[in-house]
C-alpha cells in the first residue's frame, strides 16, 4: 500500500500537484490521466520514492515495483534472463548452477568432485526460491512480451531501447510484489503482447497505477481514474471505471456550466440593482453590500474548466535538395553473433514516404540509426544525396542532452535563431517561462517528445527518419502529428505501431525487415502494422 498526505510538487515556481492526499491500496487498479506535461510521470517517480515531495508526505507499505518511461540500468553488461531472474535474486543461483554443471564434467577429478558436492547445495537453494517453476514463470511472462530466447541469450547492451523496456517490465511483472506504477507500459509492445498485458493487469491481484494512452488499457483494467489537472494542480479521484469516469466528467462540466450561468445572471442583476442605488445617500451602505454579495456569489462558483493546451505543429518546409537526397546499399547489422538483417537497400527520393516494418527486435530502430549517422554499419553504406539535410526523431530520445536545458537543445538545433526566436517556439511547444530553463533529464516522456519534435521543426531537414513518434502522446497531441504529416512536404522514412500514423503518412513503400525486402505499399500491409 502507498498514502500520501498533503503531497505538493514543484517544478521551479511552477505547482504540479497541490497538497494531494489519496492512497493505493491492494485491489486498486487507477488509471493515471492529464495531458502532457501535467506531472504525471514526476508523481509516479514521487511515489516510487526516486525523487522527494516538495510538502506532505509519503508512506510505502511492502515493495514497489516501478516501471519508468526510459528504464536505465546500471550494468548492461547482464544477459536479459538474468535481469528479469534478478527480481527474485535467481540469476546468480542460475548462474552458479550452469558453471557448477560445467565443472561437473570436467576430466580433473578434484574439480568434478568439488562440483558434486555443490551443486546440491545451489540446487537447494534454487527450489527454495521457487525452483524450476518460477523460471518457468519467467519465460512464460517474457514470451507474452515477444522476448524470445534469442534475445533472452543477448547482453542488454545489445538490445534496442524497446527490447530493454521489455525487458525491464517482464522483470517487475515476474517480482511479486504487490503494488506496480506503470508508466506508459504498452509503448514497444506489439498488439498481441498489449492484449496479453491487459488481461494480465486485469486479474493482477495487488494495486497499481498506470498512465497511458492506450484507451481500451484504461478501459479494461481501471477501477478507478486520478485525473492531474495541468491548469489546476490539483488531483481530482473517481472511484469509477474508465467509461463512468468519461460520463461523470461530462456531467460535472454541465452542471459547473449550468451554475455558472446561474450565479452570473444572478449577480449581474444585484449589480445592477447596487448601481442604482450607489447614487443615492441613503441606499450607499446597501449598494455596496449588494455588490460585495454579487462578488462572494461568483467567487463561490467553480469555472468551467479549461480547455488543455496543445502544442501546435508544422514540421518544417524542406531544404531544397536533388532528386535522390539518400541511399543505402548493401546495409548489414549484427551484435556479436546475432545478426539482425543484411542486404538492406533503400533508395529515398525527394518527398517519398516509406514505412519500415517488422517484428520487434528485427532492426527497425538500428537501421534509421545508421541511416542517420547516429550508428555504423557492418558492412554496407549510406550516401548523402546534394543537399540532403536529415531530422531524426529517435524513441529514446538520444538526440536530446538531458544534460542541458530545454533551451539550450533547441538552440544547438538551430544555432542561427535569436533568443526571442527559440522562446517563442518553445512557447507553441508548451515550454514557456521557468519551463523553458528546466534540464531535459527531468522531463516527462511526452514532454521530451515535444521538445524532440521542436528541434525537428527548426531544422529545415528534407528527410525525416521517425522512429515511434507518437508515443507518449496525449490524443490532442498526437492528433498535431498526424496533421503535420500529411502537409509535410519532404520525404519521411517511419518506424511506428501507430496505425493512425501510417495512415496519415499515405505511404508509397513498405520495406520489411529483417529481410531486407521493398514493395509498392497497398492495404494488404494495413494489418502488419500494429503486429509489427
């Protein structure tokens, strides 16, 4: 269980959350909302205890498991299995088990019978952890995330950022414990790990919070829905399911539109009443108080609430370039003695569109990484067209320095720009005032997807390499980059489970990976594409 007591958070002058009290108890399953930027992902971070409150506080019963946006672990040197058994301290057990049976064969006979005498004793110790069907348990939840054993076999450091997500939410799931906080946790999950993962949370036992923008998730699983108003600070709690908690905000609008209308009309006729008799000498005591009533009526009335902001966007106008701005030829990828694809040609003429799909894990993200620069290929290469100017937008966001501020990774985006300029499209981004002069390493997800995207709208690039660009999103957010991609003008290369996305795209091509292989795009791939 967590309480919370009087919880308020601040980012500089700026109040998040205003003295929030509320508990997650077993059974609890909430469904965190607000739109991008409200502090969601700051109060889950709260919670988890990774950073303090600035007032009130916090109580955690047993352990929490705590699934981030960007999951960073410290040695990336571990095999994937041994990370997701370390959430019940196997992995070492395991790893003792499989040197120890090794040692057991071996011709020395002091080290075979050194062997035999331990390995019963790290035998022991595994049942007593849960044995052979809590890793069975494991690989039944990594397999539910599309882990396979080959990339189960691989070091982290090997892995895309989408395969150690996963990574990171099997471990938690297979931990036990019996409060989760969710964040974001269907972003690089195809569509049958979300359908497993939603009937999973459905039944899970314990409490959790999740934020997402995956409606049927919120649907399925929430029994109750925390709303972060941005314009507010404050937490308003609904001890509802998703679609009641729908009905219930429109309802509360109406009726806080009905008071209001009410109360104005009631205090702009004692307003007017007080007007008239302000002139006379003998009424001035009584004209005052009745507009000191008029005043108290309208204070005592909740407005309606405000509309959320959304930053507006335009991807840029192109930079003028030749009639091919980018090739590849003969591009291959391996990590150790994994290969990931080969024989991967791609050629992106002036204003083209093309989809990459695949199976998570087959390379999608690695190949626009090279095709950016950001990484080599094995062998293979890639040509820059005349004029060719690239944006890349990466799901991990590597292209920002979460070291910097958000000002200064818009101006390393475009050096040119006066200071007035880079604030004012900070500005339309929804980074204004103390906003603007935060780091980047403490943002939100959503929030450093706008402000990936800013350092996309100010670089005049004719290419763009999109790499899952609507995760994170808020809907009205994501409604934006829809819209800027069907006006957008230059050529785009996408990497998405967005079916909206590809659909705003219009895409001319397909290529498929990890085969390598390109096709004129129809609707048949429609269906791949969540799949993918």
């Amino acid at each position: 269980m967590i309480t919370a007591h009087g919880v308020e958070l601040r980012v500089g002058a700026r109040v998040l959350l205003h003295e929030a009290t509320f508990q997650i108890a077993s059974g609890d399953r909430i469904g965190l909302v607000g739109r991008n930027g409200a502090g969601k992902t700051t109060l889950t971070k709260t919670l988890a205890g990774e950073t303090q409150p600035t007032a009130g506080r916090i109580t955690r019963g047993n352990e929490i498991g705590y699934l981030p946006q960007d999951p960073r672990t410290g040695d990336l040197d571990v095999i994937a299995m041994d990370r997701v058994l370390s959430a019940r301290s196997l992995d070492k057990i395991v790893r003792q088990m499989r040197e120890t049976e090794g040692a057991m064969a071996s011709a020395d006979p002091e080290t075979h019978e050194a062997a035999m005498e331990r390995y019963p004793r790290l035998e022991a110790r595994f049942l007593a952890a849960g044995g052979y069907a809590a890793e069975s348990e494991a690989h039944r939840i990594t397999s539910n995330l599309g882990l396979d054993d080959r990339v189960l076999g691989q070091p982290l450091s090997t892995l895309s950022g989408g395969q150690r997500r996963r990574i990171e939410l099997a471990r938690i799931l297979f931990s036990g414990v019996e409060t989760l906080l969710l964040d974001e946790p269907t972003n690089h999950l195809d569509a049958d790990s979300i359908i497993w993962l939603r009937d999973y949370l459905k039944s899970y036992s314990g409490g959790f919070v999740v934020i997402s923008h995956d409606v049927e998730l919120l649907r399925a699983t929430v029994n109750k829905v925390f709303h972060l108003d941005a314009n507010r600070g404050e937490l308003d709690q609904y001890n509802l399911g998703w679609d009641a908690y729908l009905a219930q905000r429109e309802s509360d609008e109406r009726r806080r539109r009905r008071e209001r209308q009410n109360a104005e009309k009631k205090a702009s006729a004692l307003l007017a009443q007080g007007e008239k008799m302000r002139a006379k000498a003998t009424k001035a005591v009584a004209a005052q108080n009745m507009m000191r009533r008029a005043e108290k009526m309208l204070a005592g009335i909740e407005g309606e609430r405000q509309t959320d902001k959304v930053a507006r966007l335009r991807f840029p106008k192109p930079a003028p370039c030749g009639r091919t701005p980018l090739t590849a030829s003969g591009l291959s990828k391996a990590y150790g003695s994994q290969e990931v694809f080969a024989g991967v040609d791609l050629a992106i003429d002036r204003g083209s569109r093309v989809v990459v799909l695949g199976l998570n894990g087959a390379g999608k993200t690695t190949l626009l990484r090279i095709l950016g620069g950001v990484e080599k290929p094995d062998t293979g290469e890639v040509h820059a067209g005349h004029g060719l100017k690239i944006g890349y937008y990466a799901q991990e966001h590597d292209t920002l320095d979460m070291d910097a501020t958000v000002v200064e990774n818009l101006r390393h985006a475009a050096p040119d720009l006066t200071d007035t300029q880079v604030r004012s499209v900070l500005g339309s981004f929804l980074f204004s005032g103390d906003d603007a002069d935060k780091p980047t390493h403490v943002l939100s997800g959503g929030e450093k997807t706008r402000l990936a995207l800013a350092t996309l709208v100010v670089s005049s690039a004719n290419v763009l390499l999109l790499d899952e660009p609507t995760n994170n999103l808020d809907p009205a957010s994501r409604a934006e980059i829809l819209g800027a991609l069907k006006t957008y003008e230059g050529a785009v290369v996408m990497v998405t489970h967005d079916d909206g996305a590809v659909e705003a795209l219009e895409p001319e091509r397909v290529l498929l990976l990890p085969d390598g292989d390109e096709d004129l795009w129809s609707d048949d791939y429609a269906e791949l594409v969540s799949l993918a």
